[in-house]
C-alpha cells in the first residue's frame, strides 16, 4: 500500500510547516539579500534605493578590508578546523579507554561548548588582557618563563588572532570530542580484539581500523567544523571589534558593521553572498570528493 | 608484566586527561574567582584563584539592581519555545523526507542542504527587513520564530537520518491495522527516536539560549533583552568592572551546564544511536 | 485511509498551532511589570497634591527614553527623576535605558531603519547633525509653541550644538569637557607641587612622573574625543573654520606636531599603551597610584568616588600649547523622534528635563547643567564643576558635520597607524586628508 504510485497528499502535509518557516525565514531572505546586494539599499523611510548591478561586489574587491577580512576568516578556519579535530580524536580515544570516569571527563571537556559564546570570549578578553595581570601573560611570563614582557595581546593584529584563535579551538574540541567519542563506542569490541590477536598496537589499530569505519563522522565533523570557521563572528566582534585598524576584522564582523554601523545594506549583503559563494564551493568539494567513497 | 603495564598506561592516560581538562576548567575558575572579588582585587599581580576576602556583592548588584531576573526569564521562554516548535516543525518535515517518496523531494532536500552550509549571519539583513514588515522586531516571538527557523536545517538532516533506519516492518503492520502516516509518526516514530529527538532538542535548546547577534539587532526594548545580549550590555556599561560581569554570566552559564549535566546520559546515546550518521 | 491520514494530519497542524501559541503568547504579551514600574512601585512615595491633574481616564502613553548615563547618573534618574515625573504626569509613563556609550549609535541607527526608534533620546552633541540630516529628529522648534522659552534659558554653546540646516533638533540637556585630573600622591612622589600649566612643563613633569615609578599620561584611543585637546592646544585643527577642507588642517604643520607629540609621549613611556585599545581600568590605575593624569568630565568625580571612596583626586586645565589651554566640548542633546507616536508626552518629557530642579538633581551625578540660571547654584554645591566651566571658556566642539561619523574613524584610524610607527604624521595625516575632503563636500 505505502508503495502504490498515486498521488497523496500526506508527504507534503508532513513537510508543511516546517517548509513555511524555512520559506518565509530562510529561502526568502536568502533570494532577498542576493536582489539587496545589486542596489545602492537605503534604509531610511522615503529614501529611493538605486540599482547599481554588480558595483558592490566589485567594490568588495577593491576593498583593502575585504581582504584583509577574508584572509583572516581563512587564516581561523585553517588553524582552529584540524587543531579541534586532531584535539577532539585524542581526547575521544583516551577517554574512551579509560576504565572509568568516562562520564566526568567527557562532560569536563563538553563545558566550553554549552556556554555562551558571550560568556567565554568576555572571558578570554579578560584572561588576555594586555597587562601583566592577566593570567596568560602572567603565566607566560612567571611559570613558564617563555616571555619577558607581557604580550599587548588584542592590541596588537597579530597575537589578537592568536586569541581568537585559541578560543575558537578551546570552545571546539568538546564538540567535535563528543561526536568521535560517540562514534568511536558504535565501533564493535570483536574488532579490536580481533587486530588485538593480530598483535597489531594501540596505534596501529587506530589508524587501521578505528579511522576508516570513523569516515563518515569525520567528513561530517569536517565538513561542520569548516562552515563553523567561515562563520565566526561573535568572538571577534566581543574581543577586538575588527580592531586595530581593521586588522582582526573577518567577513561577518566588516558585514556586521557596514549593514548596521553604517546602514550600507547592499554592501554588506554583497558581503555575505561572496561568503557564502566560498563556504558552498568548499562544502561542495568536500561532500564530492570525502563523502562518495563510502556511500554506496 | 603485562598486566603491570596495562595498569602504567591508565595512569598515563588520567595524567593526560587531567593536563588537558585543567586548560579547559581554568578559565572558568579563574571567572568564578573573580565574580567574588571586589574591583580593588581585580587584575592584581600575582593573579589569586582564592579570592582574599571574597565577597557576594557582585551578585547582588547584578541581579538586584539589574533586571537579570526578567533577563533569564526572557531567555528560559525563547527557547523553551524554540525547543518545542523546532522539534515538532523539523521532525515533521524529516519524517516527511525519510518515509515518503513524492514530487519536489529532492528539491526540498537539497534546498534545506544548501541552507545548512550558508552562514545564518548573512541573511541577517533581509530577516531584518522581514522582520521590520510583519512586525516582529522588538518581540520574543519574532526571535522565537526565527531561531526556529534557524535550527530547521540541521534538525531536519539529523532527524532524517535517523528516521530512515527505522524497520518499515513496525509500519506496515500500523497500516494494516487500519492506522494512518500519523498514528505512525506519533505512536511509532517519536517513541522509537526519543534519544535522537533529546539530542537535537539540546543542540536547540543551547543554540536558542545563546543566541547574541539576532537578538541584540531585534530587540530595542531593555525589558526583552536576553541573558547573551543582556551581559554584552552590562559590560559595555561596566567596562573593566570584571567582577560585577562575570556574576551576572555565571548567572546565565550554570543552569545551561545543570541541565547538561542532569540530560547527558540521554544526549549522548542520541548520538551514538543515530544522530552521528548523518 | 487517505482521509484518515488526511484528519491526522489537520490534527497535527492544528497542533503545531496552539503549541506555536501557546509559546509565542506569553512571549507576545506586553510584560506587565516592567523595569519602570517595579522601581516606582517599590518606593512610597506620599500621593503629590499638586501637579496638573490629568482626568483618571486618560489614556497612558508611555514614552521610551534611551540614554548613556553612567550607573551612577542612572541611578538619580530612575530614582528621582522619573519618577517626579510621573506623579507630575499620571497619564505618562517613561521607560528609560542605558545603553553603552559605544553602541549607541548603531543601535539607534539600527531601531531608527528598524522603524522602532525611542520617542525621546539624549544623544551626544557630536551624532546630532547626522541623525538630524537622516531625517529621524523632530524639529523642536516648531513642533513645541514655548521652544522659544527653552532657547532662550540656555547656555548659547551648548544649544547651537541642536541647529541643523535652518531648525533646531533638539535642546541641549547636559555640557561637559575634558579637564586634567591629577594624582596628587603621584605628583609629590615624584617631587612635583603641583599640576603643570603648559605642555612644555607637562613633558618635564612627565619625566620626573616616569622616574619615580608611574605613569604619566592615558587615555582609551585615538578617537576625537581624546586627541582633538592636544591637536588643538598644539594650534592645529582639522578642518577650515567653514568645514569645506581638511587639506592644509589636518596635514598642517600644527596637527603634525600634535601627533608627534603623542608618539613622543607614547615612545617615552609617559603615554600608557593603552591609547592603542585594548582597554585600561583608569579609575583603578589612578586609585593604585600607577596612573598620574587622566583628561576627564565632570561625571568622574562621583563615578570614581563611588569605586574608589578614599581616593582623592585633583584638577586643573589642560596644559596649553601655542594654541592655548583647548580641550574639547562634550555633552549631550535631548531630542525627539520622528517615528515617536508620543510627540506631545516626549516633549513634556523634554520640558521636564530641562527644568531647573531636574538640571541641579542631575549635577549630584556630575551633570553639568544647561540653564544658565541655575549654573551658579550648581557650582556652590559642587565646587569642583568650576574648573570644568574654567576649561569650557575656551573648548571647542568637535566638527559638527553628518558625516562626523566617517570622518572620526578616518582620524582614529589615522592615529593608530602613526602611534605604531607605521607611518608618519606627515605621511598618515595627508592620506587622512585625501579621504576627509570629499566628505565635507
């Protein structure tokens, strides 16, 4: 009966509601940003928008800050997507092997991930605060004995990034951790045994076994953890506010504050979809080229 | 000999784990530490995790004297509210996808895919405008409906994958007791996806309650702020008052990690039952 | 069995439904107690005699007032301002709410596209042309029969600020400046009687100050609002008087030297690093003797008393250079919006505001007030505001142009690259000149 070739109204009763709001709030806006992206978009009540085609994406590309802003998005998502990653599998791995307290180290690590995004990155500007008071310089320069002077850290481009970077990483491993080590306990015990009469060692079966039947969830956790990178916004616009100089801004922070610091609305939306445009082709090669040799 | 160093390698492997929670704890001790100094003890060299004479006044000044009472309940009813709705609306439509062939499906499908990938930041502008038309700015239910909006993608996909493995078998006999597609979805489907739905209800939940940029361009009214935007504010207001600030996050970061805490068991046999194969 | 599928299925629309609002209702309900209320409820207050009696049925507006007070200046309005206005006023009620100084603008900017704009706001005295050229303000002049009393009650400085084209905006509703305040117990540290009256003598001072252990000098960046005192006092300005260049003002020999100034000071150490963000606890920099001046208002005395009680602070006006003791005119503006449905209840609210019992309450917080009839009363009870009204004498007020905005970043921008030795102030300050000239157009 489910089987019978004849047209039911049932599918699309099921699918309704959940398509109105993905119409109304997702694709619509989404058509919508991309006609705003092709006008001069004034916002003020009476003001006329004028068509301007595509002058707003060539702007972006005459925009030292659009640069700047692209290289760092690519820069966080470089760094912070294989350091989770290659964190996450470890800590998943050794907490999986444990014997017990399973349950408490997991949830240590999960911590970062359930809180605010607000939260940690006030948190982070007050643990990098330039002076020697701040715990990072102070450990540094007095337990570790690594640096003299205290890093001016969001004052300066450079160790700004660090910063970010470091809490993008720090909030990210619990996540990812949380999903290898779910994955890891679907994988049967015969197996390792198994390699285990083999002789094979912890690493060895690592790689050989464990890896390969994580495939999926790895190419999943990748292809999430990059559309994350090119996202990140909130920890940047907490702790630098694109600063000094534009120097720390990435895609969303510049957007952000062209749309509503300087009610450019065409700009920023032309922002957005050239971001967009580079997160799809990404995921897209990732989905053709990670995914299809385990899907059959 | 060999059980001597299976014993050696454990202790390895605690030393390890331990090393590696404490980077991820420190900074929230350091947070609760301060929360209970007064601002002649904030940023002292050397910084103390004791605080010297600690005190509860950054507590009472911030939830006293600054609404975050009404803050929390604000952010408790958007997304509880988002929660619910979300996983109805989204548990519907992958349901929809995972059991029905019909007309238009791959279409939806992959149109839902392609709204996973783009950044929910960059429709800001036009759900600005959206929003500014049907009336929902500076409303709870206009971020209500957006966040729901929001987690659509993902709990779709996820709930997907989890639906398509269901044995049609229990469906079959539904229907040949005379049940229809929904005594099935209702009787059947949710029972049986109760771990995969408490897991994408957490991920809802936590993204509802920490949502910032949406809300703080929504929302003009001080009385309808969230916990997230509510502490941006108070440390716009209280620039280098960290103790005051870090009292009132505390506020809004510990019922969130409660309730972790409290669900885990649940969240994560969710995710290993299902949810990871998408 | 499709009609039954069918049926269930309405069911569960119907469902998502109520369920949608079931959630959304609570949400939706305008919240009864708000933040208002509950501060007026809580205080029993006896029930005025006076007042204009409103008749009991009129219906109550409520009127949304956005401001940047500081804790403390909040706190006198909401304990005692507003709520005098409201038992004078029964049919309106006032919601007020801080937002922070740095993200006033765009949050008004974002509630005015949003359609959502305050009634009434005090903004500050620098943002009112372009909020005026966007067409979000109300002319006050004309949409109030007894502007005239208001214009002629105030302070001509101040009210100037309001003039846009050929109306005026707003009122004025607070003044202020930036004056020095110093450490004494830095000071004598470091051998040193008192505070130094020209730049020349502040540099010397500097040296002895950085010898003996401490800061000089710090401010928070290089926004106009800190470095327009030294471009001015060193006899440089930004523009022509008439704001059609920044050629030749801003790249001219005096700016120059101003800038090189601050990069000598920051170089020496006797400018705090601070200038370039990052952020710096003045208050408790001062309060632990690390820091010896600060250029600040007239809100610090009581905001810094209400952190740090025993600490005693100093003041004096900023050292002069060839151009004079120039600091730079604060302050802010009361305006009404023109999205506001409340336009009669606002501009009572305005009234209120710049009555002379709400002026001198609000100088307890650091308020400078506006009217000129009450400026001498206010001095007695606070004699620390007489240096800030020394200082405002000769003060100027940052370029009062819409696209102050745009320019300021340019300026801010520009003093970051020299500070970092990146570039010149010659090099720095005639690329700023290039992109500030087609904005004054």
């Amino acid at each position: 009966m489910p089987h019978a070739r004849r047209f039911s109204a049932t599918p699309y009763l099921f699918i309704l509601p959940g398509m109105l709001f993905f119409l109304v709030f997702l694709l619509y806006p989404l058509v919508e940003a991309f006609r705003i992206s092709l006008y001069d978009w004034k916002i003020m009540p009476g003001a006329v928008s004028t068509f301007v085609g595509l002058d707003n994406y060539l702007r972006a590309f005459k925009d030292d800050v659009f640069w700047i802003a692209l290289r760092n998005t690519v820069l966080y998502t470089v760094v912070t997507v294989p350091a989770q990653m290659v964190l996450a599998m470890l800590v998943a791995v050794l907490v999986d092997a444990l014997p017990s307290g399973k349950v408490l180290y997991r949830t240590l690590y999960y911590i970062p991930v359930i809180t605010s995004w607000v939260v940690v990155s006030l948190l982070f500007r007050y643990l990098f605060d330039p002076s020697e008071a701040g715990l990072i310089n102070y450990f540094l320069m007095h337990s570790l004995h690594l640096i003299a002077q205290p890093i001016p850290w969001l004052r300066e481009p450079g160790p700004a990034m660090v910063a970010i970077i470091t809490l993008g990483v720090w909030k990210g491993i619990g996540w990812s951790m949380i999903i290898f080590l779910a994955a890891l306990q679907t994988i049967p015990a015969d197996l390792h045994e198994a390699s285990q009469i083999d002789g094979a060692g912890p690493v060895q079966r690592f790689f050989s076994i464990t890896l390969p039947l994580m495939r999926p969830t790895v190419v999943f956790v990748l292809i999430m953890l990059v559309i994350g990178g090119f996202n990140v916004f909130l920890s940047v616009y907490l702790m630098t506010g694109g600063n000094p100089l534009h120097r720390t801004e990435t895609i969303l922070t510049y957007m952000y504050n062209q749309a509503f610091n300087f009610l450019e609305f065409g700009y920023g939306a032309a922002l957005s979809y050239l971001l967009a445009i580079i997160i799809f082709v990404i995921s897209f090669v990732q989905i053709k080229f990670l995914r299809r040799p385990i899907e059959v | 000999m060999r059980h001597r160093r299976f014993r050696l390698s454990h202790l390895l492997l605690y030393a390890l784990l331990t090393t590696g929670s404490l980077v991820m704890v420190t900074p929230f001790l350091d947070m609760i530490s301060t929360a209970f100094k007064s601002q002649t003890y904030v940023l002292e060299v050397p910084p103390t995790l004791i605080p010297r004479e600690p005190t509860l006044q950054n507590f009472v000044d911030a939830w006293q004297s600054n609404h975050f009472a009404l803050f929390f309940r604000n952010s408790l009813v958007v997304a509880v509210s988002t929660t619910v709705l979300s996983l109805l609306v989204s548990a519907m439509l992958a349901y929809g996808l995972a059991r029905f062939e019909f007309p238009g499906k791959n279409l939806v499908f992959y149109a839902i895919l392609l709204t996973m990938m783009i950044p929910s930041l960059m429709l800001i502008i036009p759900q600005f405008m959206l929003a500014k038309t049907l009336g929902l700015r500076n409303s709870l239910t206009g971020l209500v409906l957006v966040y729901t909006a929001m987690n659509i993608p993902l709990n779709t996909f996820l709930l997907r994958g989890f639906f398509e493995e269901l044995p049609r078998e229990l469906e079959e006999a539904v229907l040949i007791d005379g049940g229809g597609h929904f005594t099935i979805f209702t009787r059947m489907a949710l029972p049986l996806s109760t771990p995969a739905l408490a897991t994408v209800a957490i991920f809802t939940f936590l993204a509802a309650w920490d949502e910032f940029t949406w809300a703080l361009t929504a929302i003009d009214d001080a009385t309808k702020r969230t916990l997230p935007v509510a502490i941006a504010t108070f440390q716009g207001e209280h620039l280098t008052q960290w103790g005051l600030v870090f009292a009132a996050s505390l506020v809004a970061i510990l019922p969130v990690i409660i309730v972790f805490v409290t669900l885990q068991r649940y969240f994560v046999k969710g995710l290993t039952s299902g949810a990871v194969r998408g | 069995m499709t009609r039954k599928t069918l049926a269930n299925l309405l069911g569960a629309l119907v469902a998502t439904a109520l369920i949608l609002a079931a959630c959304a209702a609570p949400a939706a309900a305008p919240t009864p107690a708000t933040i208002k209320e509950t501060v007026v409820v809580q205080q029993t207050v006896p029930v005025p005699v006076t007042a204009t009696p409103a008749p009991v049925e009129a219906p109550i507006a409520t009127i949304n007032f956005w401001h940047t007070y500081n804790p403390v200046e909040t706190k006198v309005l909401e304990e005692k301002v507003i709520p005098a206005f409201e038992q004078a006023h029964p049919n309106i009620k006032v919601q007020d709410q801080t937002v922070p100084y740095d993200d006033f603008r765009k949050k008004l900017l974002t509630a005015i596209a949003g359609g959502t704009a305050p009634d009434v706001a005090r903004l500050d005295i620098a943002w009112l042309p372009e909020f005026a050229d966007l067409g979000a303000l109300a002319a006050l002049d004309t949409l109030m029969n007894d502007f005239d009393t208001y214009k002629s009650a105030v302070f001509p400085g101040p009210l100037s600020t309001n003039a846009w084209k050929d109306h005026y905006y707003g009122l004025p509703l607070d003044t202020n400046t930036r004056a020095i305040v110093w450490n004494k117990d830095v000071y004598t540290k470091a051998g040193l009687i008192g505070a130094p009256k020209t730049i020349d003598d502040f540099l010397a001072d500097c040296a002895k100050i950085k010898a003996a252990g401490s800061t000089c000098f710090a401010d928070g960046g290089t926004y106009g609002w800190a470095v327009m005192p030294w471009i001015w006092s060193m006899g440089g300005d930004i523009t022509d008087p008439k704001m059609t260049t920044s050629t030749g003002y801003i790249n001219g020999p005096d700016t120059v030297a101003a800038y090189q100034l601050l990069k000598d000071m920051l170089d020496n150490g006797y400018l705090d690093k601070a200038i370039l963000g990052g952020g710096l606890d003045t208050y408790g920099a001062f309060a632990k003797d690390q820091l010896a001046n600060v250029l600040d208002g007239p809100w610090m005395p009581p905001l810094f008393a209400s952190q740090y009680p025993d600490k005693a602070i100093d003041f004096a006006l900023m050292p002069a250079g060839k151009g004079g003791p120039i600091s730079v005119v604060g302050g802010e503006d009361i305006a009404l919006f023109q999205q506001s449905q409340n336009q009669e209840a606002a501009a009572e609210f305005v009234r209120y505001m710049l009555s002379p019992e709400t002026q001198l309450a609000l100088a307890e917080a650091g308020q400078v007030p506006v009217r000129a009839d009450v400026a001498d009363q206010a001095v007695k009870a606070h004699p620390y505001f007489q240096i800030f009204f020394d200082q405002l004498k000769t003060a100027r007020a940052r370029l009062p142009h819409p696209n102050w905005p745009k320019i300021e970043s340019i300026l801010t921008d520009a003093g970051q690259v020299i500070l970092r030795g990146e570039k010149t102030p010659q090099a720095a300050l005639d690329e700023a000149a290039a992109k500030i000239d087609p904005l004054l157009k």
